[in-house]
C-alpha cells in the first residue's frame, strides 16, 4: 500500500485464504493481531467481517485486559473473498492487489532457501544486543531468575558466541517453481517469512507420522515441507521448534440424527 513492489510467493495460490485447522479469527490471544493488521493496512479483518458466521466477545463478564474478539468463518466464503482481493487484476472494478499503487504479484512456487551475502563485518543476523550483557546488568540489580533464562537465550543467539558463523545479509530468496520444478533466485532488499506449518512440518494421523506442510482439502495430496529454508536458519543459530495443532475430527451435520439428539 506504501508503493513497495512486493512479491508473494506460494506453492499453490488456489489455497490462498485457505484456512487450514479452526476456522476462527480472532480470540484471547490473536484478536490484538487482527486489529494491529487492520491498523497497518492488512485486510484479514475486512475479510473477516465479509465472512464470519458468528461473532463473540469472549471473556465479557471478566476486565477489559482479557477480553477478545472471535468470529468463526465460513471457510469457503473467507477463502473467496481473500482471493478476490489478493488475485484482482487492474482491469477488476474495486480495490484489490491489482489496483493501481499496490504493487502485489503472486509467484506459484515454494521457498526453499535464502540468498546471502556472507563475510567479515556483515551482523545483520546477529541480536542487536548480547544477552550476556543484558544479563549482566540485570545480575547487578538481583535479578538471579532472569538472569538464567538469558543465560540460556545466550547459548542460542550470542552475538560473540556466533560471530564467526552469523555474518550474513539476506538478499533475497530461493524459490522451486511449482510447476517445473525449476530453481529460481529472486533478489530482494527485505523478506518476510510466513512459515504457518510448513517450515520442516511434520503431520500425524493416529501412529502415523510423515513429512509434509499441509493436507490439501478433501484430497489425499500433501503440500510439501520447507527442509531448505529451516536448515537455513538453524545453520545461523535460530532456535527452532515445533507446535502441534491438535486438529479436532470433524462431523458432517448430514450424518447426524438431529432427532435423536
């Protein structure tokens, strides 16, 4: 929206807005998010109010500090309106990626790995501030208990711990073309990485345990994990870690008898 071109890569942009586990957007602990993405000029919660079936302010009876917004989506109504708005040409009536001044293109393809300049006096990748040093300053005024979780931060993301293997700029992204599978470098001066469950994903059915980001929608298909990029950053250091979604059965209401309830 500032006129910055940017480009969007995705492996398939048929699942863009495509909501994968609880179709929900908000709650406890994301509802901020969504307002802070509408204040910036993020069209998640637009999006939302285009396709919410229910709307609910959770915690209501309890304080202002833990109250939260949650609007559970028809998730094929979400899925079209982000498209219509992220896939609108130039020629479209109304504001969309195609309108004149945001620059969006989509690109069908899957990063893989990060182009970097790396050598002597380059510490883009490395902490603004040693947690060592926080750590000892905090020391100074007591703080034993803060002191051992930096401590172990320390281990992790020392700026003079891993000097010799942070020195690196990012300078783009590598990107397997989905179709061909052809290897692609795109330059450019800022990445952003939105690495949902993709980034080495693993997916779990019962014993079952296999590589992959995401099962496509009413299809046995499986979107391929990231393994490039996430060695990538555990190469500099990044602590990584994995979270399990815990994703319910779901019950065709077709199949019930409502009666019988």
């Amino acid at each position: 929206r500032t006129g910055a071109r940017t480009l969007l890569v995705t492996q398939n942009a048929s699942t863009l807005g495509e909501l994968s586990c609880n179709p929900s957007i908000g709650g406890i602990g994301k509802g901020h998010l969504v307002r802070e993405i509408d204040a910036l000029g993020g069209v998640m919660g637009t999006v939302a109010d285009a396709s919410g079936i229910h709307f609910r302010m959770l915690n209501r009876r309890k304080g202002p500090a833990v109250r939260g917004p949650r609007a559970q989506m028809d998730r094929d109504l979400y899925k079209e309106n982000m498209q219509r708005f992220l896939l609108k040409s130039d020629d479209d009536d109304g504001a969309g990626a195609g309108e004149k001044g945001y620059c969006l293109d989509i690109l069908e393809a899957s990063a893989d790995d990060l182009l970097l300049e790396e050598g002597v006096g380059i510490e883009t990748l490395a902490p603004l501030a040693d947690p060592a040093d926080i750590a000892d300053e905090l020391f100074s005024n007591g703080n034993d208990k803060e002191r051992e979780r930096l401590e172990k931060a320390q281990a992790l993301s020392s700026a003079k711990a891993n000097a010799s293997n942070r020195r690196a700029r990012i300078r783009g992204v590598v990107a397997i073309d989905t179709t061909t599978q052809e290897r692609i470098e795109i330059e450019s001066a800022t990445v952003v990485l939105t690495t949902g469950t993709f980034l080495r994903g693993v997916l779990m059915i019962g014993h079952d345990r296999y590589s992959g980001g995401r099962h496509l929608r009413d299809s046995e298909e499986v979107e391929p994990p990231s393994v490039g990029l996430a060695l990538t950053l555990e190469r500099f250091g990044f602590p990584l870690g994995r979270l399990k979604t815990g994703t319910p059965a779901r019950l065709d209401g077709r199949t019930i008898d409502w009666d019988a309830c």
